[in-house]
C-alpha cells in the first residue's frame, strides 16, 4: 500500500493500465453470443447494442410519462403570478402543464365527478365568451348558481387544441375588515383550498361555500351568431369545484362516495364552477 502513492504520480491511475476491463469486456460479447442464431453472429452482436440503447431510451419516457400521470396536480411547479395588490385574483398564464379534455376525463373512467364534464364546460363559458367578445346573451342571471343549465348555444363554444391548462395556486386580493389590501392564496393540492362566496340570493343563507378540485384556464372559441371569422381565442381561467351544502341525502352521498371517501368530507354536493362575477 505504501507504494501506491509513488507509482500513481510516475504511472498515472492504475485503471489506465490495468487489464481488468478488457477482461471484463469479455463477457458482453460471450453473455450475448447465446441470444443470437450462432451463424453470422458478428452482425448480430453488433445489431444487440443500439437495440439495448433504444430500449433504455423508451423505458425512460414511460417512466417519465408515468411519474408525471401519477403525480398529477402535484407536479405543477409554482408560477410566476402577478402580485399586482388592485387586481381581484391572480393565476398563472403558463401553458406548461397542458391535458386535453379527452386524456383528462379517461384517467377517471368510473368517476362520477367527470361525467359530462366537457358539456357542462362549455355551458359555464358560454356567458362568458359572449360577455367577452360582447355579444349579446338571453341570460343576465347575477346568481351563482353551483350548475350551468344546458343551452343548444353552448354547442358554439369551443376550446383551441381541445386542451386545459392547469394551475397549482390562485391568489385573491381582499380589503380587510381594518380597512387595509391584504391577500390570500388557495391550492387544490393542500389543506387551504376551501372559498366562500355571496350567494346571490335574497333568502336563505347569505353565503355559499364550496373546495377547490382543479384550477386551469382554456383558450375557448365562439362560433355562433355574431362569431368572429378569424377564430380568435378568449383566455378563460375556471375554479372547478365541488359546492358545500347543510344537509345531503344518503343516496346522492353514495353516489358521490369516490370522491367524497377522498375529500373526507360529508356535506359535499355538487361539482361545479365557480362564477366568474365572485
């Protein structure tokens, strides 16, 4: 050992001389000589390395493709909002963490919560792509109401590459009771992701309550009266929510158990979305 020291500086690392990978290197070509046909095999040798390379290649992308699907919401990255203190919310205009609708809804194949979900969708923008390309609407209902009804209209509505774009934080903007801007943040992945808003409604209880499940925004499309011939996209951000009541019945909480059984939660009753005037 004490000589280790003297012949490294006068020879270099003992593996620039050593013989043991070369004899190492021995065992591919023998270990691999038993998969091929034993005529030709030089060829067939030379063809089982870039076959083992592609491989790897491929094992790596679904390993990739499967830890992102696993992760889900989870893996979105914070984003750099705008913290600007006059503004009503803040969410995030990255297109980083796109999911088309169709890929989204065939995760959760036996779920309730996705079950007409592309149509009840475009329900809830349909008032909004009109209120933003100002066109005029039948509908000038205030109230917010936890489900959009079906209008033929909403067959008009349509979202660019059929893709949502997701969100991990929304940061809303807020006058305290001291009179001072102050602000609160919600993320659908954690513990603080339950909203309250006005209910809109001159009886009953003032407020509506509802948790925050996803958070994305769409690049919708109108093509109904009034449309725009250049196709021109509207960037709409939604709140998809499941809405809090005081009392639910045994049978609608079986069948909302799945996601119920999730949330740990039993006052959960309708998915939703959350009105864009709140």
């Amino acid at each position: 050992m004490a000589d280790y020291v003297a012949t490294i500086k006068k020879y270099g690392t003992t593996d620039s001389y050593s013989t043991e990978p070369d004899e190492l290197e021995h065992c591919w070509p023998k270990g691999n000589y038993r998969r091929t046909s034993k005529k030709q095999f030089q060829r067939q040798l030379a063809q089982i390395r870039p076959c083992q390379a592609r491989l790897r290649q491929i094992a790596h992308r679904i390993s990739m493709a499967n830890s992102v699907a696993a992760s889900d919401e989870t893996a979105i990255v914070d984003e750099d909002v705008s913290t600007d203190a006059m503004t009503h919310h803040q969410i995030g205009t990255s297109q980083k963490y796109p999911q088309t609708v169709g890929a989204f809804t065939a995760k959760y194949p036996s779920d309730p919560a996705v079950k007409n979900f592309s149509t009840s969708l475009t329900a809830h923008l349909l008032p909004r792509i009109k209120l933003a390309f100002d066109i005029p609407s039948l509908s000038n209902s205030t109230t917010n109401a936890p489900a959009h009804p079906y209008s033929p209209d909403a067959e008009n509505v349509f979202l660019a590459k059929e893709t949502l774009y997701f969100h991990k934080i929304m940061r809303v903007n807020f006058t305290s009771y001291d009179v001072r801007r102050s602000q609160d943040s919600f993320n659908p992945s954690t513990s603080h992701r339950d909203v309250m808003v006005l209910s809109g409604s001159a009886s009953g209880h003032q407020f509506r309550y509802a948790r925050i499940i996803r958070i994305f925004h769409v690049n919708a499309m109108y093509s109904g009266p009034r449309w725009r011939s250049d196709y021109t996209t509207c960037p709409l951000q939604v709140l998809w929510v499941w809405w809090f009541i005081s009392k639910i019945a045994s049978l609608s909480l079986s069948v909302f158990g799945i996601l119920a059984k999730t949330l740990k939660m039993r006052h959960l009753a309708k998915l939703g979305y959350m009105s864009w005037k709140d």
